[in-house]
C-alpha cells in the first residue's frame, strides 16, 4: 500500500502541467494497435524522429506537406486529424487540448506533438481520459479533451519534462514579478505613480531631443549634398532644402493620416473585443463554481479589499 502511494505521489510532482503553444495531430485507432507491436507506428516513429536536430528541424519546416503525404508513407487511410497552433496544458504524462472532434472516454489515439518554442517531435499514444464542451469564450474549437500518454519513450519523457522544467521556472520568474510589482503598487502607490510619471517624462523629453538632433543632421546633410551637386550660394541652399524637406514632411504626415486611423481604429476593435471575450470568460467561470466556491470567492474578495482599506491605505 504504502509502495502505491509513493509511487502515486510520485507521478504527481513529476507530473506538474504548463500552458504551451504546440502544433497537434491526431488518429483515433483500435485498442489493438496500443497493446501489440505495429509497424505503422515504428515507420511513423523512424520517419519523424531524426537521429540529428539539423534533420528534425529540416523535416519539421516541411511539416505539413509531410502530414499531407503520411498516406504514402505508412499505409493507405491513415492520416492525422490536425489542429492549428493551440495553447495547451501538457506534462510528462499526458495533456489536455481543444479539439473538433467528440472524443469519448476510452478512446485511443495516435498523437504527435510539434513544440513550437524548441521544434521538437514527439509521437506517442495516448487514452482520452474525458472529452467535454470547452469554454467557448477562450477557443472556437467545441470539445475540451484530457489524454494520458501511453508507451511514451523514456527520452520523449525525458525531453516533456525537460521542457516542462523550462517552462515551469520562466513562468514563475514572470508570475514572481508581476506578483512583485502588483505588491509595490498595492503598498506605495505614490511613490510607483511618481516614478512612472518621472521616467514618462525623462523618455519624452529624450526621444524629442533624439528627433531634434535627427532633423538637424538631415538638414547639415542637405545643405551638403545641395551646395555640391547644385553650386548654390547659401540663401539659394536654405530654399532648397526647406522645400525638399517640406515636401518629405508633408509626405510623412499624409501617411499618416491614412495609416493611424484605421490603426487605431483595428486598436480600439480588438481591445474592446479582448474585454467583452474576458468578462464573458469570467462570467462563464463563475456560473460554472458552486455555492460553496463562489461564497469562498466573495469571502477572500472581500476580506483583501477591507484588510487594504484599513491596513494599507
């Protein structure tokens, strides 16, 4: 007994799961395929797993002709359902993504997994663990599925947690200073807001000197280039250059009146829509909590804001 807990307790810290970007194709096949040797998968294996990475990287910048053209590969009908870059939650053990298809629980797949951030393939098993509706506010894809990875080779488990590990520490270096700058402006808001007034003003008053000493240097540079190809006395140089820059402003500006406002238009569209996805996506979490889970909400909101009111302010 005490040999099945280490063991589980085990699987679960190395089992610790990240968000990643990562390109995913998939085949649900028979149960058969898992438990007996087949050397469809060991060709699809031998086929995307180079021994070198200069050979990895230069079949997987080919990656979806090669999909295109597994038939021809392996056997006739055995083609990989694929996804477009997906954000998913994976670990050495298993993963969870969105997906067109409704999975069942039980189904076996066939799955390979591109990392996008190391161009590392990965081709394993996997059994679906659940397959439910996804939240429709954070992906267009309708299922939700959670697999468990089966047969993974021990250097495919090796490279997941490798890469986890990365993850895992680049996430919580992020997190540590969000989390630190969240604390500084929460604690001393004045002196934060002071700073980045200070810092607002130092940038703007160095970015229009750097602008200045760009205009005068153009201006030296033209007198120069006028006063040699054109023999002209200085009043002659000065009109010449006025209008030559006159026009290159005048120019710069009519581009941008036609390139700001649909810019800043396009802003403000996806900025309101990145709100309205977010409330809806807070508002579907909530509806999802229980009774219990959303008083205990309510009961920390509350308890932070008084504890601030009272003790930070």
């Amino acid at each position: 007994m005490d040999k099945a807990n280490m063991t589980k307790n085990k699987n679960r810290r190395v089992s610790f799961r990240i968000y990643d970007e990562v390109n995913l194709f998939y085949k649900k096949i028979d149960e058969k395929l898992v438990t007996e040797p087949h050397p469809v998968f060991d060709n699809i294996l031998n086929d995307f797993l180079s021994p070198t990475d200069i050979e990895r990287r230069a079949r997987d910048s080919a990656l979806p002709k090669l999909e295109k053209n597994l038939p021809d590969v392996t056997m006739p009908g055995f083609q990989f359902e694929e996804n477009d870059t997906l954000n998913v939650n994976i670990s050495a053990s298993g993963m969870a993504f969105n997906c067109e298809d409704a999975l069942k629980e039980g189904d076996y797949l066939i799955i390979k997994i591109l990392l996008v951030s190391t161009m590392a393939v990965i081709v394993t098993y996997c059994k679906v663990v659940y397959c439910k509706n996804s939240n429709p506010y954070e992906s267009q894809l309708p299922y939700l599925v959670g697999a468990h990875f089966i047969n993974l080779k021990d250097e495919d488990r090796e490279l997941l947690s490798k890469h986890v590990d990365k993850k895992k520490v680049q996430q919580i270096v992020v997190k540590g200073f969000i989390l630190a700058a969240v604390i500084t402006v929460i604690a001393a808001p004045d002196v934060v807001f002071g700073f980045l007034f200070d810092l607002s003003h130092s940038l703007l008053g160095l970015f229009l000197h750097s602008i200045h000493i760009t205009f005068e240097f153009i201006e030296s540079t033209l007198d120069h280039l006028v006063e040699h190809f054109f023999h002209t006395n200085l009043k002659q140089t000065q009109i010449i250059v006025f209008y030559i820059m006159l026009s290159f402003g005048l120019y710069v500006l009519y581009r941008l009146w036609r390139a700001l406002p649909p810019f800043c238009r396009r802003c403000k569209k996806n900025q309101i829509a990145y709100w309205l996805r977010k409330k809806a996506s807070l508002l579907y979490y909530w509806r999802e909590q229980s009774l219990f889970n959303k008083i205990k909400l309510v009961v920390i909101g509350a308890a932070a804001i008084t504890g601030y009111i009272f003790f930070g302010m």
